[in-house]
C-alpha cells in the first residue's frame, strides 16, 4: 500500500500550505520553510527512487493526479480570503471555531514581508503541485479528462497552452534551434525566462492554426484549443478579482508569472 501513499506526499505538503497560509503571520514563514526543508532535505538524504514498482490499481495513480486541481482551488481560495475585505464565505469564522486561533485578527496583523513571502511560496506550490501535474496529465492525449484537468492546473500559472506546444512542439523539436524550451549556449536564465515563454505561446498558436486548417475550421473560433487555454486563466483571473479585488488579482498574477518562471528555469537547466 505504500507505493500509492508515497504520492500523497504532495497533497500532504499542499494542505501544509494551506493551513499556513490560513492562520497567517509568521505561520506563512514557517510553511515555507517546511517546503524548502522537506524537498531539498529529501533529496539529499533519501537520493533518488530507483525502484520500478508494479501497479494493479493504476487507477488509484490517476485519482491523484487529479486531486491536485481541488487542492490548487483551495489553495489559491485561501490566498484570496487573505486579501479580501471580508471574511469570504465565513471561512475565517469557521476555522476559528474549529481551533480556538482567532485567524481573522491574525489575517488584520498578516505583515507586508509575509505577503512577499507568499507570493515565493505559493509559486513554489503552484509550480510543484499544479505545473508539474498538469504537464504530465498533457501528455494523456488519449484521455480526455486528463487533458482538461491538466490545462486548468497549467493555466493557474498562464501556460495552459504548455500541453499544445509541449506535446506536438517540444517532443518534436526537443535540443534544437526549433524547441522554445532549449537554451542555445551563451543564452542567460533571465532572457531565456522571456524568448521561451513568448516562442512558446508563439509555437502553440501556430501548431493549432495548422490542426484548425487542417481540418478546415476556423481559426478565430471556439474550437481554437490556444483560445480556450487563454479564456481558462482569464477565468481563473476574474474568480481571483470577484473574491479578493485588485490587491488579490495583483497578487495572483505575481505568483503565477513566478511559478511560470520556475518551470522555464527547470527547462533551461534540463535542455
């Protein structure tokens, strides 16, 4: 049973983030440093899973993938309800009465630092426990609930179109002049940041420009898979605003472009 609980290990880590985030102030910290202890630490003291397990009840794996894109809703619900200017849904009043910690007065007390905080640490959540998930439910062409639960964990960090390129670009192109995601040498992190996202989405527009030709559809239409993967962070965006304002929204974007940061500082290092 334990080659399936040992997945769990990241939903453990994102209801860690959750609660730190919840009870605010120097808990933010704290859950923080829990995240760079557990996943540095980890590496270095137990190395790398060389085993290859058998599994009878694959679809257990899936289940977990999946359950990701609930934990990144609440997660970023939770950011929300710290920006906003009432107690969302009485959450905060819930969570008091179920542990005694007044997380409403700690939320008044929540300081600018541990808001910078958040936006690192939340990044670093959305980036492992959405981006990296969602990247590999892409790679399920064959299922389409996969498919649809990755774009939405991808398009937390404005990359849903990740599964368009990645796919039918990258594995293509992978290590050459062509692949957005390979570094040339001499190319800095910072600038590759930048080319690679702007020839990624550059690279999924025109991928699905020639499958909507193909197939003589229109191009400017809802059957645009591009289309619908900006109109996915779009309403993500305007969830994070109904809930949270500008100060929420401002917030959400800077975590988003740093969890994107980090998953093209992985591609720069791996390619």
């Amino acid at each position: 049973m334990f080659k399936y609980l040992k997945f769990m290990s990241l939903h453990l880590m994102a209801l860690i983030a959750i609660a730190s985030i919840t009870l605010g102030e120097s808990y933010i910290s704290m859950g923080f440093a829990i995240w760079v202890a557990v996943y540095l630490g980890g590496d270095m003291i137990f190395g790398d899973d060389v085993q290859a397990p058998s599994y009878r009840f694959t679809a257990l794996l899936t289940w977990q993938l999946w359950l990701a894109l609930p934990l990144t809703v609440m997660l970023v619900f939770v950011c929300c309800w710290q920006f906003a200017s009432q107690d969302i849904g009485q959450y905060g009043a819930w969570v008091s009465s179920l542990s005694g910690y007044d997380v409403l007065l700690a939320r008044e007390n929540t300081s600018v630092v541990q808001y910078g905080v958040m936006v690192i640490y939340l990044g670093l959540v959305v980036g492992v426990m959405a981006t990296i998930t969602g990247h590999e439910l892409t790679h399920r062409t064959w299922q389409p609930v996969s498919l649809l639960i990755g774009r939405w964990l991808l398009a937390f960090s404005f990359d849903a179109n990740f599964a368009i390129e990645h796919v039918y670009g990258h594995h293509k192109y992978v290590s050459t002049l062509d692949d957005p995601a390979t570094a040339p040498r001499g190319r800095n992190v910072y600038a590759h940041i930048v080319i690679s996202t702007i020839k990624g989405n550059i690279s999924a527009w025109h991928i699905e420009r020639q499958r909507l030709l193909r197939k003589q559809l229109a191009v400017w239409s809802w059957h645009n898979k591009a289309l619908r993967g900006y109109a996915m962070s779009l309403v993500i965006m305007l969830w994070v605003f109904w809930l949270a304002g500008w100060q929420g929204l401002s917030f959400f974007v800077l975590m988003g472009l740093w969890a994107k940061a980090t998953l093209e500082i992985v591609n720069y290092m791996e390619h």
